[in-house]
C-alpha cells in the first residue's frame, strides 16, 4: 500500500491477551509446517539452499509504515540466519526499481523480497529474475504481471471492514463520519475505500458518510481535505483515516489548529480510527487521541515471506487451498501468482501497549 502509492501502495500490555498469544502461537506454528514435508531439507539446509544472500528492493521509505515492513523482513531474515545485501530504496521511481533487481542479481542475490512501486510496471524485471533462476516474493503489493513466487498480501478490504466496524459503534451508528481515502489509483486504496464504505452502508445505513476524493497518498491532500471539510461540518463525529503513517501527522495538525485535537472521554471528541499500526499512531491511541487502528502484521508478512523464499530454495511448490503455514492463511491464486493473506489486527486503548506489535519494537 502499501501503500505515497500502495507502499503504504504501499510504509497489549507486556503480559499478551490471550487472543494475540493465541494469534502468534498459530503464526509460528503454521511456518514451521509450511517448511516441512517428508522430502524438505532441514531449516538450516534449505536456508543454505540459496548459496548467496537474499536482495532487498523496497519501493519507498518516504513513511513509517514501509520503514517498519521493511525492519520486519531484515529482523526475519537475520533470526533464519540468512544473509542480504544491503535493501535498497526505489525512492517511489518504477524504473529505478527494475534496474535495481537486475543490479541486486549481479551483485549476487540468490533471492529476492520486493516492494513493489508499480504493479504494472514490475514486470520485465520479474521475468528477468525467472530467467536467472532467482524466485522471487513481493510483500504487499501484488504484482499484475511477471512470476513470482509468492506474494505475501495485505487485505486491505478486510481491514477497510475492520475500520466500518469500529466508527459505527463508536458513533453508536448515527451522525457524521469522515472518510479520508488514500489512493484510488492503486488496489490498496481501492480496497480500502470499498471496505470501509460499503460496509458502513450496509451495517451502518443511518449514518451520514462523507467521503473525501483519492488523496493519492500525500499527507498535503489529507490535510487539504480535512481543513475543508472538518470546519464545514462542525457535527462531525468520527473520521476514517486510510493510513495512519501517511495521513495522521497531517491531520492531527490541522485537527489542532481546529481546536478539536480531544482526548477521548473529554468534551469534543472524534473518533478517530486509521489503518497500518505504525508507532505514532500506537502512541496516540495510549494517549487517548486515537481510537483505534487495524494493524498490519508486518511480523508475519516477513516470517511468511521468508519462510517463502525457503521453501522455494528448498524446490517446493505452493499448493492452492493450504493453511498450515503464514499464520493459518490459506495460499489462493490471483493474476496468476500464488498468495497468502496473513490476518489483520484490530488495536484499541486495550492492548496498544503490546510488545509484539510491531508498531512497538522499536
């Protein structure tokens, strides 16, 4: 998301509640079944199966949600005791992102984890990496063309639902709500917009949504809409932000230059609810300013990417229908690619002070 493009386009107290406990349990669990069977190798040797580190290409660090995704794969990476080369930044330039899987494969990298800038556009460098023998697994956003083999995917329609959830008992399914929308020129903002406002129509049809244009992930545009709109509706009860790591910092500021930067339990509130569980928005929601976020669990997309590329040094196919492994996620296809969903978190003032967020970890 991804997505600033889907690369946002993407970018619990110390004692766990039993749900996360019970959540990470099946995680760890379901990656060591994805990498057994009766002809795979040891964890050690399909990690040496690789016979050269693993290239990181990242389509953007412009925002703290790609800086997190990106810490988890390298965490994953360095606790299998598999070597990469430097990651390397597309700095949101398609072309740059080409050129660099090709510099990556010269330089060595038996592997690759991808950030995609461009879905459409990624291509000719996936089918460059296909000719050298190198898999490849794109984390987030999927690819519309080239193999891979695997992404490992946000449902962003699902989180979008999560949000709908929380605004419309919050707002105890009556007034106003604000969506700020993210990108609608990319499938993770699509999906976003779509979850969160069919869902509030159809479970929350006395509420008045008023939905912003596609801010293209640009925090200037969230702000734009959001010192338009706040003030000329003044009743507003909750907003629906698309992206905390990109749209929060802005919005917050205009939200106090509004005056109506409140705390929860105090005169002039709004709900405030985001999606991605970055630092910030994790220190908000303990401050009492933000109500919830879903979280994307950059944890296990790298686990489930890692545990990926090891699997396909290790010559295993993916197998349609699946769930043993990435969380108890069910590997599905979709443009021809195989992927694995991994399930958001909802976070609230309840368990955002949870370690194993990654939001958290520092």
């Amino acid at each position: 998301m991804s997505p600033q493009h889907s690369f946002r386009t993407r970018n619990h107290n110390t004692s766990r509640s039993k749900k996360m406990l019970s959540l990470a349990t099946i995680a760890l669990a379901g990656l060591a079944l994805s990498a057994c069977s009766a002809s795979t190798p040891s964890s050690n040797a399909s990690a040496k199966a690789s016979d050269g580190p693993i290239g990181i290409s990242w389509a953007s660090l412009a925002n703290p949600a790609a800086i997190g995704d990106l810490k988890q794969v390298e965490k994953a990476l360095e606790a299998e005791g598999m070597k990469a080369l430097p990651a390397v930044n597309a700095n949101g330039d398609a072309n740059k992102q080409n050129s660099d899987i090709r510099n990556l494969i010269a330089s060595g990298a038996k592997g690759l984890i991808i950030f995609t800038v461009d879905p459409f556009t990624i291509a000719p460098a996936l089918t460059y990496a296909k000719s050298q023998n190198v898999p490849v697994v794109a984390v987030d956003v999927l690819p519309q063309g080239g193999k891979l083999y695997m992404n490992v995917s946000s449902n962003n329609k699902l989180m979008g639902q999560m949000q709908c959830k929380s605004l419309g008992e919050q707002t105890g399914g009556t007034g106003k709500v604000l969506l700020i929308l993210g990108s609608l020129k990319d499938t993770a903002g699509q999906d976003r917009a779509s979850g969160v406002s069919d869902c509030l129509k159809d479970k929350f049809p006395n509420l008045q949504v008023i939905q912003t244009p596609s801010t293209d992930w640009l925090p200037e545009k969230a702000a734009q809409y959001a010192q338009t709109l706040i003030p000329a509706n003044p009743d507003i009860k909750a907003i629906g932000l698309a992206s905390d790591g990109v749209q929060l910092p802005a919005v917050s500021q205009v939200l106090k230059q509004l005056n109506r930067w409140v705390p929860a339990g105090q005169s002039g509130h709004i709900f405030l609810d985001a999606i991605d569980g970055t630092p910030l928005a994790l220190e908000q929601i303990r401050a009492g300013y933000l109500d919830s976020t879903v979280v994307q669990p950059y944890d296990l997309y790298a686990q489930a990417a890692v545990a990926s590329l090891k699997d396909a040094f290790a010559g295993k196919v993916p197998v349609e229908g699946d769930s043993s492994g990435f969380g108890g996620a069910p590997v599905t296809k979709l443009a021809g690619n195989f992927l694995t969903q991994p399930a958001p978190i909802i976070v609230t003032k309840d368990n955002a002070a949870d370690t194993a967020l990654w939001g958290n970890q520092g």
